[in-house]
C-alpha cells in the first residue's frame, strides 16, 4: 500500500474520531412538563413546573411558601416519561406514586420529590 494512502487512511480515521470526540451525548431528559400546586406565603394557590426534567435524578421540589417543609400536592405529568412522586423528599419513603404520560393526580396526592423513568 503506497505510503499516501496510509496517510489519507489514518487522516480520516483520526478525523472521525475527533468528530466523535467533540459531538456531544444527548442528555438523558423526559420531554415536556411536570406540574404541582402549591401555596405561596400569602396564601395564594400557585402552580409550580419543571421543564423538561432530567430522567434518573431525583428532583426535590421546593417548599410551599405557606409553609416551609410543606408538601405540594396535585401533581400532572404532561413529559414523555413516567413520573415517581414521593410523599419524602430525596425520592425516600414508603409512600409514593406512579404517574404514568399525560396523567394527573387529585388535590389529595402530596408530594416533595419526583423521579423520572
């Protein structure tokens, strides 16, 4: 094999790899958005969202102005994942929730943390 094929060979292949190198992986995310109500300081009923959430973390929602260390409650999964809710925050605890696409849970659901599958 002539020695500029080689070069040509091992040129390319090197680009390719830097190519490869420098695209980065897509992060791993659920599509769309996660809704819950809560309560402000004063007393006010909010929505809270997150966007596009990150799948395989665990999420601790922030605490309700009304009361802090207060649970939100009504959560409404509108992402492309299924969503895990929990009672405890750093998704811990016997009691949780699965909310599966597009679905949505009554005023009575509390919750301090979601997880994303």
């Amino acid at each position: 094999m002539p020695v500029r094929s080689i070069t040509a060979a091992v040129g390319a292949a090197c680009s390719a790899f830097l190519l490869l190198v420098a695209v980065p992986g897509s992060a791993s995310a659920a599509t769309g958005q996660f809704r819950y109500t809560y309560n402000t300081a004063d007393g006010y009923e909010a929505v809270g969202f997150l966007n596009n959430p990150a799948s395989g973390e665990c999420i601790n929602l922030p605490a309700p102005g009304s009361a802090p260390g207060a649970a939100s409650r009504a959560p409404k999964n509108y992402t492309n994942a299924t969503a895990t809710v929990f009672l405890d925050a750093d998704c811990e605890g016997d009691t949780y929730y699965t909310l599966s696409l597009g679905a949505g849970a009554s005023e009575r659901l509390l919750l301090r943390s979601v997880a994303f599958s």
